[in-house]
C-alpha cells in the first residue's frame, strides 16, 4: 500500500514539474501600451518682418514617465515641422509662419510602449508683410508617412515644396538653393532641383486639382541609406593597382637597371644568364607579394562596406537665399527612423 501510494506521488510531481517547465517556457504577454498626454505652447514673435513660432511640446504617459519618439506639428492638415522628443519627453520646433490665421496642433505618433495622443489646438496670426521671403514645407512620398522608415541600404523620398511669401515685391528672380544636415552616417541626399526660382508671379497656393504649373515650386529630396557587405574581387583588384606605383618607384629603376646591364654585356654569355635569372627572380617575386591584387585579396579579404546605424534622427532642409537686400535662410525638420 505503502508503494503504491509513494507511485502515485511520483507521478504526480513529475507531471506537475512537465507543467510548470511548459509554463515558464511560454512567451510573457507584452504590456499593454500607455496612454499618453500632448501638450503645445506656442510664442510668435517677429524676424525680418515676418512671424515666428516657437511651439514648445512634451508628451508624457498617463503614469507620469516622460514618452519617447517622434511629433509632428501640424498646421490644420499640413505638416510645418517634426522632431524627436528628448529623455524629459520634450521638443522645441521653430517655423516660419505666412500671414493669415493658423491652427497649429502637436501630434504624437506613439511607440511600442506609449499610444498616440495630439495637443489642443493653438490659434496663432501671421503677420502680413511687404519685404520677400519663403517658407519649406514637406511631404512624404515614399515611405508615406512621416516619420520616415526605412531599412539600412533603403532610401526615401521626400517632396520639399517652396511657398513664396510676399514675393509680388520682387524686382528680380530669387533663387532658393536646398540642403540637409542631422543624416546618419553612410547617409546622403539629393534634391532634384537643388536650386528653386521664384518670380514675382509664383503662386503661394495650390488649390485642389491645379496643375503644377499653377503650384508653389517642389523639388524631390532622395535619402539613400548604406547596408552593410562585402566587396568582389574587383574591390582588392583595385587596391593591388591603387598600391603599386609606390612599390614600383623601387622596384622600376632595378628593372631598368637589370635590362641594362643584360644589354650591354651580350658578349658575355655569363653575366648575360645571370641576369635572367636575376629578372625571372624579381618577376616572380612581384607575382607572390602584396603587389599582387590576387595575393592582398587572399591575405587580407574581401573589403567589408559598414551600413548606416540604426536609431531615431531629425533631418532639418535648409533653405538660403537673398531678396536682394539681406540674406534669408529657413529650415524645416522631418524625422527618419532607420532599422
């Protein structure tokens, strides 16, 4: 009786043991994402005779900790401006604002741990204004949303517009030229055009269903990322040839050197065989040292090409130009996310 008792209880560990072993062998459940709150404090103030803003945003969950990530600033439905918030979940955007009446709101996009929210609507007036400038504004176009996200190797296309304030008081074309900083490394961009003309005549707007022509000018901004990987033989090839003017600087004068002497003494039949000897000797040891392209690559590999580091970066497009009494340069933040 004794035994069988004893069985029992052997078996009913061992089958207790396989389910907590099953158990803590299963996945645990994500936490479920944080509410998160937006907040946007907007001051204007006037440059050059045009109104500024500077919007003031923190996103911060429910339970207190400050979120990460990217916010966009938004005017009604056009983007002016993203950034990325810092550890205190704060982030300060500077824009550019026409004349009119404006309704800017912070949009938080959200993370794997913090859910998206936006910020109540400020309602701000850009003064009007009679001396030339212009303003950026940016679209995504591949990938289609901002932030941009792309894979290492990848690139992404941003449409970068250039609205014409006040230009109607032009007395000569003004050319904006377009430029970008904040990339990650082994990243570059391109804008097609990189200079932009604005008339007198440029419209400011663009009204639904207007061909370009009746539109504010847009130039295409190409963001091209590096993957990592390994060169051919082609790579080492060159490496070989890049390397072997200096070693024939020393190498070349012995050769001539050689062949002279071989020249000059072809009634020696002695000396003549020595010296053939001598260049086959130095031929074949060009052949089986590093001024081989084939012995650097097989001694030292193939060339390894590192990728664009992944993370969160803001990218600011840079406008400068001159309306032909002071220079003029405006700016305007995106942010790129590189996995």
């Amino acid at each position: 009786m004794r035994g069988m008792i004893c069985r029992v209880l052997r078996r009913e560990w061992a089958a207790g043991l396989t389910l907590a072993m099953a158990l803590s062998a299963l996945p645990a459940a994500a936490a479920p994402a944080v509410a998160t709150q937006t907040t946007l404090n907007v001051q204007t103030s006037e440059q050059s005779g045009h109104t500024q803003a500077t919007a003031a945003i923190s996103v911060a969950g429910v339970d207190g900790i400050p979120a990460s990530g990217a916010v966009n600033l938004q005017d009604g439905s056009t983007l002016l401006a993203g950034v990325t918030l810092n550890a205190n979940g704060q982030a300060t955007a500077v824009v550019s604002l026409p004349a009119g009446e404006h309704s800017l709101r912070a949009v938080y996009v959200g993370d794997a741990a913090h859910l998206k929210s936006s910020s109540i609507t400020s309602n701000v007036t850009g003064q009007a204004s009679s001396t030339p400038n212009f303003a950026i504004t940016l679209a995504p176009v591949s990938p289609s949303s901002l932030p941009l996200t792309v894979t290492d190797g990848d690139s992404g296309t941003v449409a970068v517009t250039v609205v014409p304030e006040d230009n109607a008081a032009l007395t000569s074309p003004m050319f904006v030229t377009l430029s970008c900083s904040g990339l990650p490394s082994l990243a570059s961009c391109t804008f097609t055009p990189e200079s932009i003309e604005i008339l007198p005549t440029t419209p400011a707007s663009c009204p639904s269903g207007s061909p370009q022509s009746a539109c504010p000018p847009v130039s295409s901004m190409l963001l091209q990322t590096q993957r990592v990987g390994t060169t051919g033989l082609n790579q080492p090839e060159k490496l070989g040839h890049r390397n072997s003017p200096i070693a024939w600087a020393f190498l070349l004068p012995g050769v001539l050197g050689l062949g002279g002497l071989a020249w000059g003494t072809r009634r020696r039949k002695w000396l003549n065989r020595l010296v053939l000897v001598a260049l086959l000797g130095l031929m074949t040891t060009l052949g089986t040292t590093a001024c081989n392209p084939l012995y650097y690559y097989y001694n030292h590999g193939p060339t390894v090409t590192p990728s664009t580091p992944t993370g969160t970066f803001t990218i600011t497009v840079t406008g400068q130009s001159t309306n032909g009494v002071t220079a003029i340069t405006n700016s305007n933040t995106f942010v790129l996310t590189v996995q």
